[in-house]
C-alpha cells in the first residue's frame, strides 16, 4: 500500500529559526578591521540576508538555517512575533492579524486558496480535448485540530500536532478541486493523449481511460515510432531514455526502453494498456501492422495514476491502491456521477494513510500523494515546548508537610523557591517553614514575621513584615516597620509618618498605608501586627486573593478558604462595602453590602444588578450564592457566626476548593479574555506516612478533555502533560504515589502555529514568539536574490550550484570542479571565506563562504560563525597546505 505521510526523506525536519521573511530597511555603517557578525548584525541591529543554491545539496540549505538562526538570535530582542522565512511558492494558512492557535481548526482562517494565493500550484489552465475547455483549481482545508496529544501514533510521547483522520472522504487534511467550465469527456479520441496539468505537476491522458477510469501519466512525453524511425530519446524527470519500437501488430507493441547506464528492458503492451518498462509507465495508445511498415503511438511517463469516483486513487499498472486518498466526479451542475465522459469537476481528498502517521507535528510535513507537487507544512510554533524563553513554576513538596514553590517574579532577576503551605494533622493554611501566615485579605492583621501582598493589579509583591518597631517616644518617626521583598530579598524600612502610620511609596509602583499595633516592649513579637489598606481599593471596599507579577507577564495568586473579619468591623472600625476580586486585568467587585434585617442578613449585589441576601450565622455552608469573577467563579457561604462569611474558589470542574491553592492568571488571549489555572492540594499529612502534594491543575479553558488531561507520558511512567490553549504546558510527576510535585512551562505569548500550504520545493523556515526591533536576517534562494539586492549577503556554497557566488567570483555562469579551483585556489577538502563589495549593490558586503565538496562548505560556515574578518578584500583558503 502507498500513500499520506511519507517517512524517511520526506518527513523533512526544518530547524527553528528565531527570524522573519519581511524586508526591513536598514543602513549600518561599519568600521575597518570588521568581523562576523558584522557587517550582517551590527549594535544588535540586522542587514543581512542569507543566499544558498536552488539545487544545492540539503547540507547547504541546513548550514544556510544555521547562519540565519545564528545572526537571528544576536538581533536586539523586541516585541511582537516573527514572520516565517519563506522561499519558493508557500501560503500561511494564518494571517499577521488572524493567528492560528491551538484548538483551532487549520481552516480556521484561511478556509479556500486559489491561484491569487498559490499562482503556480492553483494556476487556472484550459484542457484541449474534443473543444479548449478552461478550468480552475481549488484547496480547501479540512477541520483538522491543532491539538496536543499522543501523537503521530500512540507510542508517542505528547506533543502538539495537526490531528489527521484516515478517511479521506469524511476527514479530509484537505479538498483539491479541479473545475471546468463544461463538460470533459475523457474518453474522447482527442483526449486520449493530450496535457493536463493539475496542482503544478503536468500529466496526460493516458490511452487506458475507459468509461469509468481516467487514467493519467506524470510527466509523461508522447512519441510516435515505426519501423523507419524505431527509437526516439525522452527525458522525464530530469533522465535520460532511449525509446525502441521492436515490433508492433494490429493489438499490441512491443517496446524496448533503455536509461542512461545502458540497462534495458522491453515488455509487450496491448492496445489502450500500459506496462512498467525499466522504471517507466509505457502506454501504447494505437499499434499498427501494415506490409509496408510497423508503429505504434506511445506515451511515456514516471508514474501512472487511475482516477475512478469513490475510490481510492491506483497508481501503476498494477494500481496499487494509495491509502488516504478518495476521489469525487462530478457534473457542471454539481450531480454526482461516476462516469468520465460527463466530468464537471473532480474532487481529490486526502488524509493519512494509517493511524500511526495521523498528525503532521512541528518540523515536519504531508506531501501529497496524489500528485506531489503540493505539502503541507508544519514549519513550527511561535514558541516551542523546550524553548528555554518560557517561564517555568515548579510546585512540590518539601517533606511531608510542606510545600514549596518556585517561580521568578517582574521585579526579580533569578528563580526564587519559597515555602508557601504548612500542614500538619489539625489544618493546612498559608504558611512559611515557620508557620508565619500569609494574609491575603486586605486589611486583616498581619503579624510581625507574617507576609502580606502588596497590591498592583499590573505588578504586585509578595512581603514578609520583618520588623515592627514602636518605641515609647512620642517621636513618630521613632517608630518603623522592615519589609522584605520575598522573591527579590530587598529589604527596606520605613518610618512613621504620624503615631500608628507608615505611608510605603517606593514598592511596586503604589503607595501603601500601613497602620501598625502593639508595643516594642511587648516580650510577644506576635503581638506585633500591621494592617495594609491597598490604594486599588476605595471607602470600605476589601480586595482578596490580590496578585503577584510574574517575569513574563502571568499573574500568580495564593488562594485559601478565607473567613471574613466582622462584616461590620472589617478594618476594625467600619462596616464592609464591597469584596474586590483580581479577573487578570484589575478586579472584578461584590458591590453594596450592606446588613439587612432580619439579625445576621446581609445584602451582596453582584453582576451590577442581582441581589443576594445570606444568612450569615446559618449553619456553616447551609445558605450561600456564588459569583462570576472573569473567567473563575466565587462561592460566598454562611458561617454559623454572625456577620461572618466564608469565600471559596469553585473548581472549573465543579466544588468548592477547600484547600490553599495557587490561581495562576494568563494575559489576555485571542477571545479577550484572561483564563486561568489553579495549582490544587491534596489532603495532605495524616500525621503518619501520607504526605502533603499537588492534587491537580485545573484550567478554566473549558473541559479537561478539550486538548488531553494528564497524558502519560510513554518515555517516563511517572510524568503526566497536559497543555491548555494559551500553550501552557502542565507537567504531573507521580513518582512518588502519595505526593505529586508539578512543573508548569508558560508562553509569553499565546502559542501561534505556522502551518502553510506550498508547492513541494518550498523552503519554509518558522518564525518566533520575539522578532526584535533591530530587524530580520532573511534567508532566499540564488534564483531570489535581487529580492534582497540591498542587504549585506551571506553567501553558501560553491560557484556550481550557487549563481551568487558565481557572481561574487566575477562569472555570471557557473564556475564548476576545475574552474572553481582556477577561480578561487580551492581543491579538494579546502574552503574559502571571501569578502567583496557586493556584486548588487555597492554599498554592501558579499562574504563567500563556500567549499570544494558540500562537506567542505558546511566547515566553512561553521569557521566563519566562529568570527572571521569580514572587511571588503579580505580571503582566505582553509585549511592551509603545507608546501
């Protein structure tokens, strides 16, 4: 069986590159005496391009990537995403505006391309049968997912990829559709031998057409033979062949094919039949027999296909069947038929050949298997799973009955590990290693050694209250407080400005007041206490669960069932009038609280307009409503206390969480909202063996299933991946049974994927999640330079193979094997780096790097990456011969 996902040379592995394929001008003026990477990045700023042969050997076109991927990473870091590099005839189906992300369907932008995308491979053209009939051509994407999972086969490991199906007919990677403006009959004797290019590659009808049966040779050339003139050549796929008549009859011919080694071979053919004859389809179209003379009308191609409605496509005369591949006739009215002589249009669908080739992973592609001449293209990711620009947050357990969490804050300059849950048999709270709690609620007291956040809906921090000073002067500014930024150390304390008071304005971007309580003389440290009131909040309004910054862009939360302080006194004097709640881009408000009537009601609105009224001291979790905050949801509960309530999270999956969690927020996405995923607890330390652990994440992107949910892994037992549609990655280690530890892997940028539609030649190159405002390196073919006439040209390869080092040696032809020795004084095992005024603009630089053998040229890259003299004049034969 043949077809869909091809393996070995054809499942090409693009490196990534950290580049684009938009033209950014840019002039830079050098100093003498310059070196790689200069003149092609300068100051971090690029104007470079990169040129390898269109015929080059793959080593060339590797090193070339290399080169491009090397200067790319030295371009000043900058906003936004990069463009793919792109050479050869190649369509996203994305756009700069309308990205494609995960779970997104590949025709979820672009759901048709014609020729005004793809000129050659859709080109419209005319079929001249029995009349010209002129046709156009079309692609349609199929409803394939870009997903995460165990992928190409189930032995995988998890990974994103381009989920494929292997039905061709009801899952379908995609639609080629050839439609003629009236009726074809293939069967016609003016058919019968005439071109008809489809999808870029050129065929002809074969003489083997019947009724129900279009057959069509690739390639194919059409040569009469006969007893005067019995042999013709033919060059089909860039080879040479000698075609010979031996005989011929009235039935049949037998013909006598010989290739360019001498080899032979000859086969008799029926009339309006075809046979493979030394690697070649020969079809005789008629054979003659006459007194006078014998011949024959053959055609000969590389390949032969049988295209029947309904079926999968045959290929070869003995039509083997290819897999993944279905075909649909049509009228001009859009009826279906099955015959060949009333053809409106074909449809040709495609899909993977067996199901453990059903993805198309990033790096690799599918080549279609029809006709060859069109892939698509998986280049990459915006930022892939290993790249080390993600932020990792690690959370796991430290002993039985703590739990420790590492992560890098906006305002750190190294991961930073804290303890953040201490359990023990009775409770499980917000606690360092020394049970200091951390108070994540506005206004609530905070002891000395205890930690507070400082809020900043943009920012915020995370604070331990080291030192409370208040001395029995009358002095205020006698008195102090010492905080200590947690995930940077700083360390800073203030003085009072008035008894009781200490306004912090130097942190996180807000000015804070601090009211302080307890004497220095107290022998009680405890006794010590702060309260914070957060300039983000109004009157009596009180912010929970506020948010810490993360070094990309994430905010981070440490949540905890959280009973409120007296309603009543909730800063110890006034009454609460509204709970303010972080959505990932400020805070989302319970508003109008308020004590109703009877004893022990209260008022809470929410949504603007719905009033909640809660029995407060009703048994605890008997009364309660629940409350949309951005993309999570809030349950306000009774608590058996008057005037006391209880604020849970709620799971996305259901229930509320009754232990401390840590509530990541992702920044804003495609759809505009801030999703997010909490980090939750199991039930911990029993007091004997079971110790405390990571229970799971949960996303709030919709149901767990929607792109996998703890997929173990096949290369390690003991990991689980998961990955939501952000492209945050989550990673469950279960090694040890009782306390899971977990690994989260966050994307700067929402994960965008490249996946394009080209003609099979087409060098696609991914672009990234960062481009750098110091421009791009490009990277074209020879046969695309003057596209890049005015850039400074990195040149790989030799004088044979690449027209632009031709030039650069003075030849506008090929300088091949002697003459490029004669031209540059390279022989065998030898490479040369040249610097010259470039041969297309005056004002830049061409630098040769280019070997005798492609193995040599691959040296010369990797000599000139190590930083050789690049100033105009400067060559240099390596290695040198001794004399």
């Amino acid at each position: 069986m043949k077809g869909g996902l091809k393996n070995m040379f054809n499942f090409k592995k693009i490196a990534s590159v950290l580049t684009s394929a938009v033209m950014l001008s840019s002039t830079i003026g050098f100093a003498a005496a310059a070196s790689y990477p200069m003149p092609f990045v300068d100051g971090g700023t690029a104007d470079a391009a990169v040129v390898y042969g269109a015929n080059a050997a793959i080593s060339d076109v590797t090193a070339a990537i290399d080169v491009q991927q090397k200067l790319g990473n030295l371009v000043s870091s900058g906003g936004g995403g990069s463009d793919a590099a792109v050479a050869g005839e190649a369509v996203g189906l994305f756009t700069s505006s309308s990205p494609l992300f995960l779970n997104n369907t590949i025709k979820t932008v672009r759901d048709t391309l014609s020729a005004s995308d793809l000129p050659i491979v859709l080109a419209d053209g005319t079929f001249e049968g029995a009349s010209s009939i002129q046709f156009t051509q079309r692609l349609y994407p199929g409803s394939n997912q870009i997903d995460f999972a165990k992928q190409p086969s189930d032995s995988d490991d998890p990974q994103i990829g381009i989920s494929l199906g292997t039905n061709a007919l009801s899952n379908y990677l995609y639609n080629a559709t050839v439609s003629f403006d009236s009726v074809v009959n293939f069967t016609h004797a003016d058919s019968i031998g005439e071109d008809l290019d489809l999808f870029g590659q050129k065929f002809t009808v074969g003489a083997a057409t019947t009724t129900t049966k279009l057959v069509l040779f690739r390639s194919a050339e059409k040569v009469n033979l006969d007893s005067d003139n019995p042999t013709v050549d033919v060059t089909v796929d860039g080879s040479v062949y000698t075609i010979e008549l031996v005989s011929s009859s009235d039935e049949d011919a037998t013909i006598k094919v010989t290739d360019s080694s001498g080899a032979s071979e000859q086969k008799t053919v029926a009339e309006a039949a075809s046979k493979k004859i030394q690697g070649l389809e020969v079809s005789v179209d008629t054979a003659d027999e006459t007194s006078f003379k014998l011949a024959a009308s053959v055609s000969v191609g590389s390949n032969r296909i049988t295209i029947q409605d309904g079926v999968a496509i045959k290929e070869g005369t003995d039509e083997d069947i290819v897999d993944g591949t279905n075909v649909k006739f049509y009228q001009t009215n859009g009826t279906a038929t099955s015959s060949t002589n009333l053809i409106g249009k074909i449809e040709f669908q495609v899909a993977a050949k067996d199901s453990q080739t059903d993805a198309i992973v990033p790096g690799n592609l599918y080549e279609d298997p029809i006709f060859g001449g069109v892939k698509v293209d998986f280049a990459g990711v915006s930022l892939p799973i290993d790249s080390s620009a993600r932020e990792e947050f690690i959370i796991k357990n430290s002993g039985n009955d703590k739990m420790v969490f590492t992560m890098k804050s906006h305002d750190g300059s190294e991961d930073k590990t804290i303890t953040w849950v201490h359990n023990n048999s009775n409770s499980m709270v917000l606690a360092d290693n020394d049970k200091d709690l951390f108070v994540v609620d506005e206004m609530r007291l905070v002891n000395q050694s205890g930690f507070v956040i400082l809020a900043n809906d943009k920012e915020g921090g995370l604070y331990e209250v080291t030192q409370i000073t208040n001395s029995s002067s009358s002095t205020a500014s006698d008195d102090s407080i010492t905080l200590r930024n947690v995930f940077t150390g700083d360390s800073n304390s203030y003085k009072a400005d008035s008894e009781g008071t200490v306004t912090v304005s130097d942190q996180q971007g807000k000015t804070y007041t601090i009211t302080y309580f307890g004497a220095s003389t107290s022998s009680n440290s405890k006794a010590m206490q702060v309260r914070v009131n957060y300039p983000e909040s109004s009157g009596n309004a009180q912010i929970y669960f506020p948010t810490i910054k993360t070094s990309l862009g994430a905010k981070a939360s440490f949540y905890q069932p959280t009973t409120t302080p007296n309603l009543s006194l909730w800063d110890g004097t006034n009454a609460v009038t509204q709970f303010d709640f972080p959505d990932g881009d400020g805070y989302t408000s319970i508003t109008s609280i308020a004590r109703d009537n009877p004893t022990g009601y209260w008022n809470f609105t929410t949504g603007g307009s719905t009033v909640n009224q809660l029995e407060t001291n009703a048994t605890d979790g008997a009364k309660s409503f629940t409350v949309s905050i951005g993309q999570l949801t809030y349950n306000v509960t009774s608590s058996g206390s008057m005037d006391v309530v209880k604020v849970y999270l709620t799971s996305p999956e259901g229930g509320n969480i009754v232990r401390p969690a840590i509530v990541f927020f992702e920044e804003k996405d495609d759809s505009s909202n801030y999703e997010a995923f909490i980090a939750s607890l199991d039930a911990g330390y029993d007091g004997d063996s079971a110790g405390i652990g990571v229970s799971d994440i949960i996303r709030s992107w919709g149901s767990d299933n929607d792109l996998g949910n703890e997929i173990r892994l096949e290369s390690d037992n003991d990991l689980y991946q998961d990955m939501d549609f952000w492209g945050t990655l989550f990673e469950l280690n279960k090694g040890d049974s009782d306390q899971t530890t977990a690994r989260i892997s966050y994307p700067d940028n929402q994960l965008e994927a490249q996946i394009f539609i080209a003609e099979e030649s087409a060098s696609i190159t991914p672009g990234s999640a960062s481009s750098g405002s110091g421009g791009q390196v490009m990277i074209v073919k020879d046969s695309e330079v003057t596209s890049v006439a005015g850039k400074n040209l990195f040149v790989v390869g030799g004088s044979c193979i690449n027209t632009a080092a031709a030039k650069i040696l003075g030849s506008d032809s090929p300088l091949c094997t002697t003459d490029f020795t004669d031209a540059t004084g390279v022989g065998p095992t030898q490479y040369i780096i040249k610097s010259v005024v470039s041969p297309y603009s005056d004002d830049k630089t061409a630098l040769l790097v280019a070997g005798y053998e492609a193995a040599d040229t691959k040296n010369a890259v990797d000599k000139a990456t190590e930083g050789v003299a690049t100033d105009t004049g400067t060559e240099k034969v390596y290695p040198e011969l001794a004399a």
